[in-house]
C-alpha cells in the first residue's frame, strides 16, 4: 500500500522490519526491490531480486515477467475471454487487468477462472501448486 502512495522510503522500512524478522521472505524482497526501483536504485532493486530468485526461483521468477494477455472464463474454463491489461508500472510490479462479467439469469452460482499469457505465448500452467517450496502456480478461480 505504501508503494502504491508513492511512499517508498516507509515501504522499504516496512520491508528492512519484515527481512529482520524474517530474512527469507520472498514477498518482502520482491516488494522492496520494486520501491528501491521506484526511488532509482536500481542496483539495490536487483540485488534484493536476485537474493528472492536465489531463495525461490518459480515465486520472484513472475516478478519482471510481462504479461501481454490475462484471460477469463466462466462455465470451468471451456470458452476463453480476453481482458483488458494495463501496462506494469515498472519491471518488478504485477500487472493490472479488468474484464467484463455478465451472469446469466439461468445459473445462479459461477466459477471464473483466469489465467495469464506472457509476451513468449506461454501459457500459465493450470497445474496448481501451494506457494511453498518453488511458489504457487495454477489458474486463479474465483466463486461468485
């Protein structure tokens, strides 16, 4: 939240507290890698990078990647829809995407599921995996 208020220096503080506690926190040194990047330090944001790659290559491998097409789909994932995605704020951020759902007046419960392509024409993995040990994978499904 602090990185999105442009508040880097108390993002990276938050960081620098969680990495004293915790000094194998990939979240925490991605995140402070994009702050450091926000402020122009660049070396410092691919130090702390390169330390989360080293700690979990598939979890900091995401961050940097950019995706050039997010897609949803309802009834299980059998009819694929793009969505629209903004471009990422810097090369250490996640993207921002949005799509448009219009429920049926016949079902009342749905699944969307969302998946991501990056500018390779890979597509993520629908295997889905728990974040620990090599980082999460799999389709975000959301129940609505």
């Amino acid at each position: 939240m602090l990185i999105k208020l442009g508040k880097n220096e108390g993002a990276i503080k938050v960081f620098d507290k969680t990495l004293s506690l915790d000094p194998k926190n990939v979240a925490a040194l991605c995140n402070k890698a994009v702050a450091l990047a926000k402020l122009g330090k660049y070396l410092e944001a691919e130090q702390c990078k390169e330390k989360a790659s080293q700690l979990n290559p598939v979890y900091s491998s995401t961050i940097g990647k950019l995706y050039n097409k997010v897609s949803t789909a309802s009834a299980g994932g059998s009819t694929w829809k793009s969505a629209s995605i903004k471009d990422p704020l810097s090369k250490y951020t996640w993207v921002v995407w949005t799509a448009v759902f219009v429920p049926t007046a016949t079902e009342s419960n749905y699944k969307i599921v969302v998946r991501a392509t990056d500018k390779t024409g890979k597509v993520q993995t629908a295997e889905v995996r728990p974040p620990y040990p090599d980082g999460a994978t799999g389709y975000h499904i959301i129940n609505v």
